[in-house]
C-alpha cells in the first residue's frame, strides 16, 4: 500500500553532552519516509529545500527507495534549519535557533502521481498547511496527523479544523495535555478524540507510548538502550514505522494498531543510536527483525503457573 509522506526536510546542528555535529539531514518527513520504507516499497515524500540542500543528502533518500517526484528545490533558497542542544539525560532540549527559510512560503503541491496514496502522514506543518495537503489527495484509507505546542498555542483554529479530517493524531504527553486543558493523560485523551481522530497515540520518550482507539489502551514500553545519541526525529520515525507497517497490513484494525505501535517504537529505538537519520540507512530488516522479537520479549506476560 502507498504511503504519502509529507513535512519538511531540514539541515539539522545538534548538540548533545558528548558530542555535536552541523548540517546533519533531518526533518520530519526525512524520518517519516526512512522508517516506512522498512515495511512498503511505495514511499513518497512532499518537502522543499534550497538549493544548498547537498547533493549528496538527496542521493540518499533516493538510494533508500523514497520516491522524490514531490522534493521542490526553490532556486535561491535556504532549507530550513534547526538548532538544539541536548541536555544530560536526552529527556530535554533547548532550542538554540531556529531558520524556516524556504518554510516561509512552502505551499506543498502533492504531484498528480502521489495523490492516490493509501496511508497519508503529515509531519509538523501549520495546520491549514496540512489540510490543504488533505484537499489535494484522492481517497486515503487512513490518515495521520503530527503537530505541536507552537500550533496548538497560536493556531487553534486551524488546527481544531484540521483534526476534523484525520484518523489518527499522534503527539506527546505535554501536547495532549495542552491541547485537551486537562493534566489527566486519560481524561485528555478522551477529549482529544472527540475533537475528530479516533485513535491518539501519546508518546512518552524513554516511558513509551499509549495507543487509544475504540474503547480500549494500549501501553507499550520503549526499547531499552545503553546507547543513546540523538534523539531527534525518534518521533517521526515512531510515526513512519507506525504508518509503514499500517501500508503492509494493508488493513487498520484493533490487532494490527497495536503491532503497527510496536513497529513504531522498534524503528525510533534504532534512530536514537546516531546523529540524524545514519542509523536508518545502515539499519538492515535483520537487525529490525531480530530487535522486534526481543521487543516481544521485553513486553510478553506470561500465564500464570497452576
């Protein structure tokens, strides 16, 4: 099944306690797609860059399988730019600078050949951007919506109508809490999905995520890792192997949310082990595979004995 990636593709300068890097490729929807190609061949992603976007990031993507037909290269344009720095405990993060450069007047136009993609996932747009991208698509089965506190804050409006539209919102803890007004995670997201998604997804770092859909939770944990890196992007990737394994099942049922969760949380467990998205390239389906069965592992109940 297809799967329509949309968000930004950036220049990324992180720094963590141990080590920084410039110029690393990131962005929501370079995450986004890197993780879904894993489980459907069909990746298709709608971003701008500059025309300092290296040649070899684009070479990249490509490399990976991700169809690029929707990448707009403004000529005299800057891609955007993120600048952060990690705290000890990777948990939190200031924002040193922030650059939106060609951001500032993308308006994506989704090439007439992605239009009919299944699985829809939009990345951290402005709101109306995002349904706009909506209007634009032929008949998705199942779409996917990213967002932040920055939104929730200044466009209200916009987003409330934009979560009309979508099946499935995935934010953090502190984002439903904002957007629902509500310091109680249940309560919030109860609130959340009578605001139009059905099913929320509230990740919670290094605590995992909660899947909500139909009248049931679902908890899963996060991987545990000795190595952590950077965690930039861990959420798209969630985002992208969450969706990706949705485009495999080629079906979206109470069984197959919660694997496509797993999925998710498998993907953003390797993205974290390396500055932006190199451990996605290098990541092979063994090495994804193996890790799956230990999630399993990590996460079984066994029967209780006679």
């Amino acid at each position: 099944m297809s799967l329509l990636a949309v968000g930004t593709v950036a220049l990324d300068h992180i720094e963590t306690p141990f080590a920084s890097q410039r110029n690393v490729l990131g962005g929501s929807a370079t995450f986004l797609a890197l993780a879904a190609r894993f489980f459907t061949d069909d990746v298709r992603l709608v971003a701008a860059v500059g025309d300092d976007f290296p040649d070899a990031y684009t070479a990249m993507l490509r490399d990976a399988g991700v169809r690029l037909n929707g990448l707009e290269v403004q000529p005299g344009g800057k891609t955007f730019s993120w600048t952060g720095r990690y705290h000890y405990d990777f948990n939190s993060r200031d924002t040193l600078d922030t650059q939106l450069n060609v951001l500032e007047t993308f308006q994506p136009v989704v090439p007439e050949a992605f239009r009919d993609a299944r699985i829809v996932c939009l990345g951290n747009l402005e709101p109306s951007i995002q349904a706009d991208v909506l209007g634009q698509m032929s008949a998705p089965a199942y779409t996917i919506l990213d967002t932040m506190n920055f939104w929730i804050e200044q466009t209200p409006d916009a987003l409330a109508q934009t979560l009309r539209l979508v099946d499935c919102l995935i934010v953090n803890d502190a984002e439903a809490r904002q957007l629902a007004d509500d310091p109680s995670l249940i309560r919030a997201a109860s609130k959340i999905r009578t605001m139009g998604p059905k099913t929320l997804i509230i990740k919670k770092g290094e605590h995992g995520a909660l899947l909500f859909s139909d009248d049931t939770v679902f908890a899963a944990p996060a991987f545990p890792l000795e190595d952590l890196h950077d965690p930039t992007g861990a959420g798209d990737a969630f985002m992208g192997g969450f969706a990706g394994y949705l485009a495999r099942c080629r079906a979206v049922t109470p069984h197959t949310l919660r694997r496509a969760v797993v999925c998710g949380s498998v993907v953003a467990s390797f993205s974290v082990e390396a500055f932006g998205p190199a451990r996605l390239l290098s990541l092979t389906q063994a090495e994804l595979n193996a890790r799956t069965r230990a999630y399993e592992q990590l996460a079984f109940i066994p029967a209780e004995e006679d």
